[in-house]
C-alpha cells in the first residue's frame, strides 16, 4: 500500500486556506468601496423633499 503524502495534502489545505482569505479581503474591499461611492451617489433618505 502507497504512503499518505502528507506534503500534498498540506499543500492543498494551506492553498485553499490563503484562497479563502483572498475571497475574504476582496468582498471586504469591496463593500468598503461600495460604502464610500454610495453616499456620494444615491440621495439619502433624510434629505428627500418628500418627508
């Protein structure tokens, strides 16, 4: 019987853990991103002249 390699498997799991993180930071930066354009855009509420 073939030995585990324990080397690939860390491999993968480190790989699929920084991949994560990647994903992670890129929704992060984009909500920040969206948060700042936002305001600038769209009107709020409050100063409608409907209220």
């Amino acid at each position: 019987m073939a030995k585990p390699n324990y080397q690939y498997e860390k491999r993968q799991k480190d790989l699929a853990k920084k991949k994560k993180q990647e994903e992670k930071q890129q929704e992060k930066r984009q909500r920040k991103d969206k948060s700042n354009v936002s305001p600038d855009e769209t009107p709020s509420p409050e100063s409608s002249p409907e209220a």
